[in-house]
C-alpha cells in the first residue's frame, strides 16, 4: 500500500504530529493469551523478530524442484454472487486447513476483515477517531448504506456446526469483530487437515481503506474469512506453537499461509471482471448474470473488480507473463503509463531479486472518487491511480511501479505485514527508489499558476524519500504497525527503510547489498521471513564487512540513531610577517615591532605587484592563506567526505573518520578557502539536515544553501498540493 508522498492517497490529511498508538487496556495487555490447545496467540506487543528462523521453518528453502511453489497450508474454494445495487455478496467458502503442528488443534482463528467498517466499535474506526482518519472520509461524514460488515452465517465441520465467538488478541475494544475463534466439533489431529463449509454475506463499504464501492464500480478486497497463520517454534521467533491473527488496525495489513485459490465470482452481464488469477474456463452466461471461474495457485489472497464502465482493457506482455490494464476512458493517458510502468517492474524485480513465478499481472486504475480504491496490492493483481493532468499524473508511474513490486515483498516473500511492516512497505519502498535512480518528476503548480508553466524542478525519488527523515523519530523502522507515536512515524517505515538501505549500500558497496537481496530473496521466497532473518542473509554475504552490517541493524533498524554532522566552521587568514623575534639561520634574534613588519609587507606586495602586473584577486599572491575548518557530528558516527574548494578554483577532498566525534582541520595553501561541502556525493541521506552540510567562508551560508534551500522548497511545494488533493 501506498502510504508515504504525504499521505497522498488519503481523503482527509494526517495531522503531523498525531499519535497512532494502539488502545491498549488493562495492567494484563502485555501477557499473551493461551488457548485451551496450550497455543499462545500473539498479542499487542508483537513486533520485530530479532532471532533468525530455522532452516526448516516452513519446509525449508525452495530450490525449485519441487511440485509446488510454496508450502501450501490453506486452500481456498470460494463461491461468490455480487449484487452491485446493494453493494453485497452472497458467499459461500469450503476452507482446507493444514495442522503443521505437532498436536491436535480444538481451535481455530479466522479474520474477518470487512467488520473494521462496521461502526465506530471497531478497532480500525477507534483508533481513526482518535488519530484521524487514513485513506477514509472523517467518520462522521459517512452515511447510512456507506458502512461494510462480514456476517458469519453457517460455519460446519464434516456437517457438524462450529460454534465461534469474537477475541481481541490486541486488547482492542469488546466491540471489535475482526478476529473470530472457533471451536470445532473435531480436532484436527497433528498433521491432519480440516475442511470447514461457511456461508457468509458481505455488506461492502463506500469505497475505503482498500476494499469497497462507488457507483457502480466495486474492489472486494478481503472480504471472505480467512484463516490466521499457526508459526511453529523456529519460525520467526516462536518457540511454542503460537497463532497469529491481529486485529485489523488502521494501519494494519496482513499476513496469511499461502495455498490454492479456486474462485468462482457471478457478476452482473455487462460488467467487466477481472481478479488475482487467471480464468480457467470460459465465462459461463445467463440471461442476466456471467460466472467467472477462476484459479491461483501459491498466492495467500484474492481480490476482483467488476464493473460496468470499465473500457476495453489495455494487454501487454513481458516473456511469457501477461499484463492486462483495466481503466475507465477517463484515465486512459494513466492507463498507458501503468502499463509500460508494470512491464519495466517485471523486467527489473526479475533481474535484481529473481523471476516473476506467475503467468499474469492485472492492473486496476480506480475511477475518479474511488482514490481510496487506490494503491493497494495484492497477489497478480492490484490498483494504481488515475489521472488527468497535473499534478497526480506525474506519480502514476511511482505508484504503479510501488504496487506492483509489492508483489514480491509482501507476495512471493510474504513478510508479516502486521508485526513488521517495513520488511514490505520498506524494503519494496528501497526498490522503487533503484528502478527509479536517474529518472526525475515534476509537478505542475495548482489553478493558474499551472496554467502559466509554473512547474518545480525535476526532482530524484531519493529527494522525495529525504522529506520523510527530517526530524528525531520516535520509533525505530522495524516494529509494528500499530504501535506507533504518530503517523508520521509510520510513514517512516517507508522514507526511512529505504533511506538506512540507500546509506547501507554506500558504505558496503552495491554488489555486497545486490547480492545479500538475492540471498534473501532465494533463500526466503515463499517462506514468511522475519527482520532477523533479513539480517543474517546480508550478514552472510557481507563476508568481512559482517560487523558493519550488524552494526547497522542494531542503530538504524532496531533502533532509530539519528545521523547530525555538520560543517561548523569555515574561515581563512593570509600568511603575512608578525610582530616578534625571529631565530635567524646564525643564531641571532632579530626583533621586529608593528611598523616594521608593516613595512616589510608593503614592500613585499609592492614587489609581487611589479612582477605580477594582471595578477586577479582570485590567483596566488605574495603570501600563503591559511585555512581553518571545523566539522562535529551531533549523532551517530558514520565516515563522511568533505570538499574543500579555493579562490583559485582548486579544490581538495578529505576523508572525516567515523570514529570521530569532531575535527579541526588547518590547511596552507596559496588561496584562502571558499567553501566546504560535508557528503558531496549524498551518500548519507539519513542526514536529519543537508543544509548543515555546506558553509561558505563568509558568516552567511546563502551562497552554498542557496541551491539546496530552493530544491526543499520546492519539494515541499509538491507535496502541500498533494496534500490540498
């Protein structure tokens, strides 16, 4: 999901300073809840893991030789009726469960996301209230008939009926429904499957947070029940059989066993389908509906679209992958951008990670008044932005390119989006920003100055990531997504992931980091990997460098150590006789007084100035320029270069070791110094302040900021007219 760009999605605009932090309630909200299988649920302070996996959690590495993709432990059979007048579906799931532990199992955990629209008694819509709304209208603007809901209405086992009941594993309010535990007639014995039959209806919200309707058009985006993830010991930190299903809370998303999806949706004639998957037969019609059958293996979720409106879909194809587009007329310039945007991604994640393990991508570009419908992935399918013009047109690439490399971190490696955000949002984020390097955007001023040409400069992606670090951040980037100071230090999951693995990759090299997300990525596909097991693959490849990387972890991922180093002091004097005694070569002294040396630097000059009649100011003279620079970190140590340029055009670069905590460096040279450049290359984009990193030699640094000032506000210029979308 797209979050970051200031909140660009989002209908009501975050306050900056918004505190995000879970209702947690009761001196018990810290101890994890066992259920009567002895199974431990994961709870409200689940977070970062910081012990790496087993070699064998979940089946071990795949090496490609086998029949499958994935450990499949859920598969889905989902039969569905829209009725786009009332916005609902009729649902019918036959649900088969894999116990991989090494018990018999007498409960299970279901989420049932659409129940965070329900009401203000959900988690989702409390912490909204509190902190403020997120890709949502303020809640008091929605009507009647705009609210969604799931209703469980037959749930059976072998033909005996479960019997279930809400649980809160995150101390959210009683009146949350998103989690539901069952109690099955049969246990599941150890390594023994479950086949669950449910009926369930589906009230779908007014477009919002990913899923819903406006119009006609209709996202149905988690919207069946769907079972929680057991994690047994040695997989991501467990070391007790431990069920992990989550609320869904406003920044939540999710987490899920991979398996085989089989779907057969029935949507009104007339209206366009497309879905995760491919149709594995021809639609079969009736006089007045079209079912869609259709199937994916290897995925943990599916998602469709259908609706009336929708213009013959744009197809292109990458190898042996095929990439369909779907878009009302409207967006059909965005259209075309998604498109190319989608087949560059397929070219580039293949390349740099590993290759595209399925046969299609869909692409949904929103109609207009369903932005919230937009910027959200799934697995082969997800939803980029329309446009028309400035200024959003110049982020459909981005934001397609985003949401389809989503497909990899939270697909094919399927992270837990719930406890560790950033190993998706993040990382996919640190991506975008590779594919993207060199590549620039520009940004139309709003109403007539638009009008008139009035465009910023052509900005780098990494000069939009570097709004989002600019402060002392109150969390580290690896954490979960909930227990969160504010929403802005949410959204440095995304600025600041990338950021610390921009300045990673800076001091390592980019073979080593190219080559540790490979490893990663091999090693993880299909494996639901944790912060720590992210670690130890770069580790491994790091070879010599193992520390740094440790090192790393431990200041900018567990933790969020700023990095402050500035240029405080840039100044220069001439070189000229002083008052004093003098040790001759004989051994003599010879005293001078003020007017002495006055004279004799008189005659000095005078005589250079005869011999050098067209000499410049900005030549050498008749005497030598000492210079003077004084540079301090105020945080974290991190090796730096400097550029020091003269009057006479030279320039020099100096190395600043990590290890200090200032430096005061005197230089004689034939010209005074002109300036100082901290990080020239922009190498150290962790930096709370770029501007502290240049100083002139006179007391204003107008000359060497003045670029730099007019480049931030700029970028702050391009996001306060996203912000007023």
């Amino acid at each position: 999901m797209l979050f970051p760009l200031a909140l660009l999605l989002a209908a009501q605009p975050l306050a900056q300073g918004q505190r995000t932090n879970h209702p947690v309630t009761g001196p018990g909200a810290s101890e994890a809840q066992v259920d009567s299988d002895g199974v431990e649920l994961a709870g409200a302070f689940a977070g970062a893991v910081r012990v790496p996996s087993s070699d064998k959690a979940w089946g071990g590495v795949r090496t490609g030789r086998e029949r499958e993709l994935s450990e499949r432990v859920a598969d889905y059979n989902l039969v569905a009726v829209l009725d786009p007048e009332h916005h609902a579906i009729e649902g019918h799931e036959r649900l088969s469960w894999r116990n991989r532990s090494d018990r018999p199992l007498h409960n299970l955990y279901l989420h049932l996301y659409l129940n965070a629209f329900e009401g203000p008694g959900s988690t989702f819509f409390t912490e909204a209230r509190r902190y403020g709304g997120f890709r949502l209208a303020s809640i008091e603007e929605i009507k009647k008939g705009e609210h969604g809901w799931i209703e469980l209405r037959r749930i059976e086992q072998a033909g005996k009926s479960v019997t279930w009941k809400f649980v809160h594993p995150d101390d959210g309010p009683e009146t949350d429904h998103t989690v539901v535990q069952l109690s099955l007639p049969q246990a599941i014995p150890a390594g023994g499957t479950a086949v669950l039959d449910i009926d369930f209806y589906d009230q779908l919200p007014r477009v919002a947070a990913r899923t819903g309707w406006i119009g006609t058009f209709h996202l149905v985006a988690q919207w069946f029940p769907k079972i929680g993830v057991l994690e047994l010991p040695g997989e991501r930190g467990a070391t007790r059989p431990r069920w992990n299903c989550h609320e869904f809370h406003l920044f939540s998303e999710f987490y899920a066993d991979f398996g085989s999806y089989r779907a057969e949706i029935t949507v009104p004639k007339g209206y366009v389908f497309g879905s995760t998957g491919v149709e594995k037969a021809p639609p079969l019609e009736t006089a007045e509906s079209v079912r869609h059958i259709v199937q994916q293996d290897d995925v943990h979720d599916f998602t469709f679209t259908a609706w009336d409106k929708y213009a013959a879909p744009l197809e292109g194809s990458w190898r042996d992958v095929r990439v369909k587009v779907l878009y009302g007329a409207e967006y059909a310039e965005a259209a075309r951008i998604a498109l190319k945007s989608t087949i560059d991604g397929l070219d580039y994640f293949s390349r740099t990670l590993g290759p595209y393990p399925y046969q299609q991508v869909t692409v949904v570009v929103p109609p207009y008044n369903a932005l919230e419908a937009g910027g959200m992935e799934y697995e082969t399918f997800f939803t980029t932005i329309g446009a028309v013009g400035q200024p959003l047109i110049s982020l459909v690439r981005f934001v397609t390119i985003h949401e389809f490399g989503h497909g990899y971190f939270m697909g094919i490696l399927a992270t837990n989006e719930f406890e560790e955000p950033f190993l998706d949002e993040g990382l996919n984020q640190l991506w975008n920003a590779k594919q993207l390097e060199g590549e620039t955007t520009q940004f139309a001023a709003p109403g007539l100055l638009g009008q008139l040409g009035l465009r910023t400069p052509k900005l780098s992606y990494w000069d939009l990531e570097r709004r989002g670090t600019q402060h002392f951040q109150a969390d580290p980037i690896a954490g979960s997504s909930w227990m969160r100071y504010s929403t802005s230090s949410y959204g440095l999951v995304y600025h600041r992931t990338a950021l610390a693995f921009h300045d990673l990759e800076k001091r390592i090299g980019p073979k080593v980091i190219e080559e540790g997300f490979r490893e990663y990525y091999r090693r993880w596909r299909f494996r639901h990997p944790s912060t720590a097991d992210l670690e130890k693959a770069l580790e491994d490849t790091a070879g010599q460098q193992a520390p740094l990387v440790r090192q790393w972890f431990e200041e900018q991922i567990y933790a969020g150590t700023p990095v402050d180093d500035r240029v405080d002091l840039v100044e220069a004097t001439e070189v000229v006789p002083e008052p004093g005694a003098v040790l001759q070569a004989d051994g003599t002294r010879v005293e001078r007084d003020v007017k002495e040396v006055h004279k004799e630097i008189r005659k000095i000059r005078q005589a250079f100035k005869k011999a050098h009649p067209k000499a410049k100011p900005s030549e050498p003279g008749p005497f030598p320029w000492r210079s003077v620079v004084e540079v301090r970190r105020y945080a974290a140590h991190v090796p730096q270069k400097l550029v020091l340029k003269f009057e006479d055009g030279s320039s020099e670069t100096l190395s600043w070791p990590a290890e200090e905590r200032w430096h005061r460096y005197l230089l004689e040279r034939p010209t005074p110094i002109v300036s100082v450049q901290l990080d020239p290359d922009r190498d150290v984009l962790l930096d709370l302040n770029k501007l502290d990193d240049g100083r002139t030699r006179e007391a204003s640094r107008l000359v060497v900021g003045r670029w730099t000032l007019e480049l931030k506000a700029w970028v702050d210029l391009a996001f306060a007219l996203l912000e007023a979308l």
